[in-house]
C-alpha cells in the first residue's frame, strides 16, 4: 500500500522549516524594499510662518499666529505620507537684511525641512503665499485722556444736560511707536437720536484723533479699552422767584409785601436752574444768604448778595443778586422807646430793668414811620443766656413792631446793636417769695 503526500507533515521536519523561513524572510525584505523607493507628493498645510527677531528694538506689526502657508513636497512615500507642518519652517529669513529702520516692507517666504524626516523634496513654485507684507516698527506706548466731546445729545427747553460722567479717565494704547505719536486725543462718541428727558446711560466707542481732528485708522494700535460706559444727567429746569433773607429783621417785617409794594426790589428777580429729576429739596423759591437789615438805612440801600443755591443745582453762572431798598417810599424817625419786656428771666431770681428809656432810630415805610409812636414798640431783653446770673449787667435788646408797621425795621449804627439797657438780677426774699407764690 501507498503512502500518502501530506504538506502538513512538511512543518515536522526541522529542514523543510528552516528552508520555508528564509524563502518567507525574502519576500517580505523584496516587498518591503521595493515599497521604500516609490515617490509620493503631498500637501503640507497651515504651517506657521515663523518670524526671526529683529535688532535695534524693532518688531514685526502684521503678523500673529494665524499666519500660515502650505507647500506641496515630493518623495518616499512613507516619508512624505507621516509629514506634518511641525516638520516644516517658512520664514523670511533670507530677506531680513533688507529691513533697516520703521516702515512697511514685502518679505518673501522659503521653506525649510525642520526635522529628521528628509527624504523628500518642496515642489518649487508650490509655496503659498509666496510673500508677506508686514509693518516694522519700535514699540510705542501711552495713556490718553478720555474726552466726552464725541457725545452727541440734545434736550428740550425743560430740560438740561449737566456734565457728562466717563467711568474711565484714560485709556491705554500700544503700538508701533510712530502710530501711537500720532494720537493727539481720545474721544468717546455716541449720538443719541430725539430730545432726551432723563439721565442716560450708554456704552460708547472710544476713537483715536491726529492733531487734524482725523480719525486714525490703524491695524496695529491695541487699546486696553475699546468701549466706556458713558452717563448723561439730564436736568429738571425750572424758574424760581429770588427771595432775599434778612436776619435782625423785627418779627412783623413783612418781606413778601415790600418786595410785592415795590419797597425791595431784586435782581434778577427771577432766575433759570437746573435740578436731577428725583430731587425733592428745591421748592419754588432762590434765596439769598443773610442780609443783616439792622444795617440798612437810606445812605446804604442798595447791596450785593451771594444766593444760596442747593447742592445739585445747575445756574447759567449767575451766583448773586442785587437787593435795592426804594429811597423814595422810605423814611427815618429817632423814638425814644420806653416799653421793655423780659424774654426768658431765670424765675428763681427778680430781674429788674434799670435803664428806663432808650433813643432808637427806624428806617421804613414813609406812611407808617409818619403813625410811628413809642408805644408801638417793645425793647425785648432775652435773658436766656443768664440762667442762674445775679448782679448788674447790660443787655442787648431787638426791637418788635406793632404788626401793623410790617415795613419797619430798627437801625444799628455800628458792628453789634447799639441799644442796650443795664439789667440788675437778685435773689427773691421771703417776702417777694411768699407774693409770688
């Protein structure tokens, strides 16, 4: 019987085994050689463009990290197939030399193999972009005041615009040196459209000027602030009538009638201001500061006076008035007056008046001086201040006016009031004791 031819029973034998290995070893080095020389291209793309330092402190303006080219290459096909861009360098390096100072300048690009992979080859012509144009430049810097010139905003006739309110004073700017000289100011610019009747507040652009008053245009200056919140106050206005303010002035005095009957004129009589919409405090009337009446008589009739105006409100740099006494209704009497009254005498104590008349001079209405007599007038002597006093001592005292002599006041001839009575304060005794009780 015959054997039978299995293939099988080939791999148990140590010869055939060592035979079939190498024939196997070879042909796989034949494929393998054989791949390595085949040629390939390929395009290598969004490489970096990569930019050498300059000397002299100058920089390139123009160029960032999106900056890329692309190549195509040519080679082994295993080489050219792991290629990446990082195994690429495009610069411009062979054109440096021709940068000597600020200004623009067209550079063209090569490319380079950067890194151990190098069987391959750039097709030429096939580098883009060929060039590139920068800017080259010293680094400038500066801080620039903010200007609110730029904002454009208008109101009706009731109302004002106050003083606009940046919330940045400066901005900041860097750039090519050359760019950033050119700035003569900062402005914030926002154009409101119609009449604004309350407070705004907007975000505006901040635009850079030459000494022109041209817009500068520029790629390459980086402000650290390209908005800036912006409020616009806008004013109440309102017409006050001024009303002037005396002190020393007799409780009858009356100055809504005289200014009413011509007595007391003032100018302006009126005046124009503006307030913020939530103010409450500013009531229909501008008064003046004090205007101390025991000074006025006929030779000094006529006064100018500071206003007080409000915290907050806004005047057309009107900031006094002028308060004029009418000569020609006015008059003055000297009265000897003999009515005292003590105002607030300690209790404890008896206070007697020793002084039993005094002169006195009064400016007012030439009809009422004319009825004018002593006993329409009281001399007050406030003893508040004199709690717990005993002894002699001279007092000042302010005259009252019947009320019916509203355009009366007392004249003071110097600095305090020269009408003065002496006092005397003692202890009571059991007698005057037992009659007050």
């Amino acid at each position: 019987m015959k054997s039978r031819f299995s293939i099988g029973k080939l791999f148990y034998n140590d010869k055939f085994v060592m035979f079939f290995s190498v024939l196997l070893a070879f042909g796989i080095w034949v494929s393998v050689s054989s791949g390595t020389t085949q040629v390939s291209k390929n395009f290598i793309e969004k490489i970096p463009i990569s930019m050498p330092q300059l000397a002299n402190d100058l920089k390139f303006y123009g160029v960032d990290n999106s900056l890329t080219a692309k190549v195509r290459v040519l080679g082994n096909a295993l080489i050219v197939r792991d290629l990446t861009a990082d195994d690429i360098e495009v610069s411009p390096v062979d054109d440096i030399a021709k940068i000597t100072g600020p200004g623009y300048y067209e550079l063209k690009l090569s490319a380079q193999k950067g890194s151990m992979k190098s069987d391959y080859e750039f097709i030429e012509n096939t580098l883009s972009p060929t060039s590139i144009n920068v800017y080259v430049d010293r680094e400038g810097e500066g801080d620039f005041e903010i200007s609110s010139s730029g904002i454009i905003a208008s109101t009706d006739s009731s109302h004002h615009i106050d003083t606009i309110v940046l919330a940045q004073k400066k901005v900041h700017v860097e750039g090519p040196e050359s760019e950033v000289n050119k700035i003569a100011k900062a402005v914030a610019v926002y154009n409101f459209s119609g009449a604004l009747t309350e407070t705004q507040n907007v975000e505006a652009d901040i635009v850079l000027y030459d000494k022109n008053d041209e817009v500068i245009e520029s790629d390459f200056l980086k402000m650290d602030i390209s908005k800036v919140n912006v409020s616009v106050p806008v004013l109440d206005v309102k017409n006050l009538n001024v009303i002037p303010v005396f002190s020393n002035a007799p409780d009858s005095f009356d100055v809504a009638e005289a200014m009413k009957d011509g007595i007391i004129t003032v100018d302006p009589s009126n005046i124009e201001i503006a307030i913020p919409n939530d103010t409450d405090e500013v009531t229909d009337e501008m008064t003046t500061k004090e205007i101390d009446l025991s000074k006025i008589n006929l030779a000094n009739n006529e006064l100018t006076v500071d206003l007080s105006i409000p915290s907050g409100v806004r005047m057309n740099d009107i900031e006094n008035a002028k308060v004029t006494f009418d000569n020609a209704k006015l008059t003055s009497k000297k009265i000897t007056v003999k009515n005292f009254e003590l105002i607030n005498p300690d209790e404890r104590y008896i206070t007697t008046v020793l002084t039993k008349s005094i002169e006195v001079t009064v400016i007012g209405e030439s009809s009422q001086i004319k009825n004018l007599t002593a006993a329409n007038i009281t001399a007050n002597i406030d003893m508040s201040d004199k709690q717990g006093f005993t002894g002699s001592t001279t007092m000042n005292v302010k005259l009252s006016f019947n009320a019916k002599y509203n355009y009366c006041w007392a004249y003071w001839e110097d600095d305090e009031s020269n009408y003065k009575v002496n006092v005397n304060v003692t202890e009571k005794t059991e007698t005057s004791k037992e009659l007050s009780e």
